[in-house]
C-alpha cells in the first residue's frame, strides 16, 4: 500500500482518530488556521495555516498548507536536517517547528513528529504521565565508550534521561562514527534515577536504566540506512518514524 500524502484533510483525521482532536479556528482573519489543542492540558500541539512557500524556500511561488508541531529543544536540530521542515513560523524557534504538508514528507512522518508534540503537552498537565510504551531512538559516542565494552559484563547499565521515558518503552542506540549504525536495542527498567555524573564534559544528574534485548549486526542498520527513511542526524532521544521502526523490530525478531 503506498503511502499517504501529507496533506491538510489526513493530518487533522489523524489527530481526530488519535488525540480525540477537533480543530478550533480561532481568527477571522485566519479562517483556515486550525488550532490542535490537547484537551487535557489545554495546551497547543499544533497549528495548521496557509502560509507562502517563499517563507520557507527562498524564491519559492504560491502558497502551502504547512503544520507546526512542539518539539523538545533538544530534538530541535536534528529536526530541521530532514527535507521539508524548517525553523517554526511566527513561532518559538526553539521548540516549534514547521513542516511542509505539500506532499514533500510522508504522513508517517509528520504523525510520528506529532505525536511527540501532543506528548510534550501532554506531559504537562496536572498528575498526567504516559503509560503507554514508546520506542525511542538514542545516540552514543564510542570516543568515551563503545557499546561492546559497555556491556561486555552485564546487559544492563545506567544511562542518561533527558526525556520522558517510563519502564517498559524501547530504545535502539545508534552508535556514531567510526561504527555508524543502530546496534542495541534495550529496554527500560528504571527511570528518574538520583545520579550524579560528570567527567571529560559529560553531565549527568538524572538517569534511566536500560537492559539488553539484542545486538544487532553492525552493517544490520547503518547510517546510510537511515539516510533512506530520512533519518540524517541524531543528536539526542527522538522518536522513530512508523516505516523505520517496522524495518528496526523485524531486525530484532519482534
């Protein structure tokens, strides 16, 4: 089955199907402008508008439908290197982007982006927290440490949190340059851990207990892999898109 367009009609389905979203359309002047508002937290997740293409791509003609999500800071960057997103319009630059609904990105990706979007809003309303499990993609740097080494004498170790994992969510660890590919794939046991860390500038207050489920080969899911489902940097926690993920667990004999 080919893959859905990203356009105006499938996103607002999706968020009607998932997050129980109606659109609000808050100005006169605005009428297309839809408004995704978690219902819980009464808190934005999303915005669609018309807005021209040349505020985007520089001597671009007409307009385009274009989403604006929220997104961790921390994501921000690697966010933005994938064709058709771009530094958020009339908006917090830091933590909102926009993507392009022209047909440019996959809908599977601009849902997987809004998902962590409702998540982060999500997140912040009163008593509310997530009990359903995520997948969760990470990186690691083999100068301070490689993986092999890592848990070449137990499968399960402290690790870092920046973002709101719980017990049970997965996580595959990308491993950077020189070995370049997605090789563990673990499991969360414990989160919220007191821990601190800190040496050769790495900081650690906070961390999260993994535990090993698999290694996968190391040519299994390389970088330039990931380039095909539009993964081209990873420089913190960041969800999977749906295409990618099914390719991760059939590796992993999920």
């Amino acid at each position: 089955m080919s893959e859905l367009t990203a356009d105006r009609e499938n996103v607002l389905q999706y968020a009607a199907e998932h997050f129980g979203t109606s659109p609000e359309y808050l100005w006169a002047r605005l009428p297309d402008a839809a408004v995704l508002r978690d219902s819980r937290s009464k808190k934005w997740y999303g915005i669609i508008m018309s807005v021209r293409r040349d505020r985007f791509i520089e001597g671009a003609e007409g307009v385009c439908d274009v989403i604006n999500v929220k997104t961790d800071p921390l994501m921000t960057g690697s966010l933005l290197m994938q064709a058709g997103f771009y530094p958020a319009y009339h908006m917090n630059k830091t933590s909102w982007i926009s993507i392009l609904l022209d047909g440019s990105v996959p809908l599977s990706r601009v849902t997987s982006v809004l998902e962590m979007s409702f998540a982060l809003v999500r997140g912040k309303a009163k008593g509310a927290k997530r009990t359903e499990p995520k997948d969760w993609l990470i990186p690691s740097n083999p100068k301070y440490i490689t993986l092999d080494d890592l848990f070449r004498d137990s499968d399960t170790t402290l690790w870092k949190q920046v973002s709101r994992m719980i017990p049970g969510d997965t996580v595959y660890i990308y491993e950077a340059l020189p070995v370049g590919a997605i090789t563990y794939v673990c499991t969360v046991t414990e989160t919220d851990i007191p821990f601190h860390f800190e040496q050769d500038g790495l900081y650690m207050d906070t961390a999260f207990r993994i535990r090993v489920l698999r290694r996968l080969p190391p040519d299994a899911m390389t970088r330039e892999h990931l380039r095909d489902f539009g993964i081209t940097g990873i420089r913190g926690p960041r969800g999977i898109p749906d295409d990618l993920l099914a390719a991760l667990k059939s590796l992993a004999g999920q």
